[in-house]
C-alpha cells in the first residue's frame, strides 16, 4: 500500500476493536503514526503491538470520550509522543439499543455523552491542535466523524441511536462550515450494518435473520468495504470535499425491503 500518510499522526477513538481497530491498521498501513484510543487499554495496547509488528509506529493511551475534560490532556500527550496531529477518525460509539417507552434518562444521556458530545469535544481537541501546530495551514488536517445509515435512515428500536447518528451528520456539517476556510476538512462516513463483537449475536437469532433478508443484497458488508472511503477522506483527495456525508452500505438503506 502507498504510503500516501507518511509523516503524519492520526487519532483514532473506540480504536478497542470492530471499525476503529480497522482503520488504524488502515491508517498506519497507509504510513501514519497512529494513536490508538479506547476505554479498555489492554485492547488498544494489544492493536498498538499488532501494528509495531507489522512495522508501522502505533500508542495506546486509555480514553473515554464521554468524559469530555480528559479528551485535550489525552490528545496533547499523543502528539508530544508521536508528533503533529494531522488526522482524527471519531470513531468511538455506543448502540443505544431500546424502544422509546423503556429508554431511561440514563440510558439515553450515555447515548449522547458518547455518541454527540464525545464526538464533539474530540473534534475540538483535535482542531484546536491542528490549527497550532501548522497542519490546518498546510492542508494536511483531517477530521472525519463516523456516523451511520441510522443519520438519515429510521432504525427500529433505536430511538436514541438514530438521533444521536443524525446529530453527528449535522455537527459535521457545522464543524466544516466553521473550520474549512481555516485549512480543516471535515466530512463524516456512514456504514452500513457491519458484523462487529457489539452485533455479532443478533445476525444468529430469528429476528437477525429476518433483517438479514430484508437487504436488497441479503448479506452484511466488510469492514474493507468502507477503506476507500476511509482513505478518501482522511487523505490528500480530501482537499476539495468538506461537510460531506458519504454512506457505504450496500444498499441497506433503500427502501422497499428485499
């Protein structure tokens, strides 16, 4: 793989496993050195080895987004060990699984503490250091937020988590409006039902099977299926794209059922 991120520092969130595992072996493939973040730092400390392995440059630090204080200390620390911080993949995310009637304040304020405002102050952190440490003005700096078809697409019983998702796609939006003339692309990515440890169990049950066949191409997507996308957005070919909202997923989404 072209090394078309060497010298650059990327930060990725709820990088534990599923997606944000992923994209940072994505992303140090790709040449960036690579901070890998989440609550459960034995899992990230695991992933930072695997890519040290593999012989790209990888740290594990221990972070939960949703305690919004402890994101700049966190973010400052990475570049003081990997350098300038030209890349954030918000990926950290909870489900919010629950009909509307039995959704407690509890449940839905982790949603969004997660989901809405970790994003957010991440996204704060990053780009107040990117605009210091000069790769908002040499174009490199990259904030891409990762959303879901749950942004613009009604997902039963997830009340919490569609609004949450739907939240993201506008904050990106704002973000970019803000921070694009000042030299930071912002954009969001979409995916579509992906089989992660969070979901794996559902697609097993009767009721998996029934959603499963209701896709116009009765299968899941891969998680490589979005490294395009991904890389697109986190990399040069983002020069011209800001506040966009490109979803991936196989067509999950179209109505009509299969």
């Amino acid at each position: 793989m072209d090394k078309v991120l060497a010298g650059q520092t990327a930060i990725v969130t709820g990088a534990s496993g599923g997606l944000g595992a992923h994209f940072a072996r994505l992303l140090a493939k790709s040449g960036a050195a690579v901070a890998v973040t989440a609550r459960r730092l034995d899992m990230v400390e695991a992933l930072a080895g695997e890519i040290a392995g593999a012989g790209g440059q990888a740290m594990a630090l221990r972070l939960d987004v949703a305690d919004a204080a402890s994101i700049p200390s966190a973010f400052a620390e990475i570049e003081a060990a990997l350098g300038p911080v030209s890349i954030l993949i918000n990926n950290a995310g909870v489900g919010g699984e629950g009909l509307a009637l039995d959704l407690s304040v509890e449940e839905w304020d982790r949603t969004f503490d997660v989901n809405v405002r970790g994003v957010f102050f991440a996204a704060q952190a990053a780009a107040r250091l990117m605009f210091a440490n000069g790769t908002a003005d040499s174009g490199q700096a990259r904030i891409v937020n990762i959303a879901s078809i749950a942004s613009h697409t009604t997902l039963p019983g997830l009340s919490a988590y569609n609004a949450s998702k739907a939240s993201v796609a506008m904050l990106t939006r704002s973000l970019a409006r803000e921070w694009s003339r000042r030299g930071i692309a912002v954009n969001a990515l979409a995916p579509g039902y992906i089989e992660t440890d969070i979901n794996a169990s559902w697609w097993a049950t009767e009721g998996g099977q029934k959603q499963l066949k209701g896709f116009p191409r009765r299968r899941l997507m891969e998680a490589s299926d979005l490294d395009a996308a991904l890389m697109m957005l986190a990399g040069p070919a983002a020069r011209a794209i800001a506040g966009t909202l490109i979803t991936i997923d196989d067509g999950q989404s179209l109505p009509g059922g299969g």
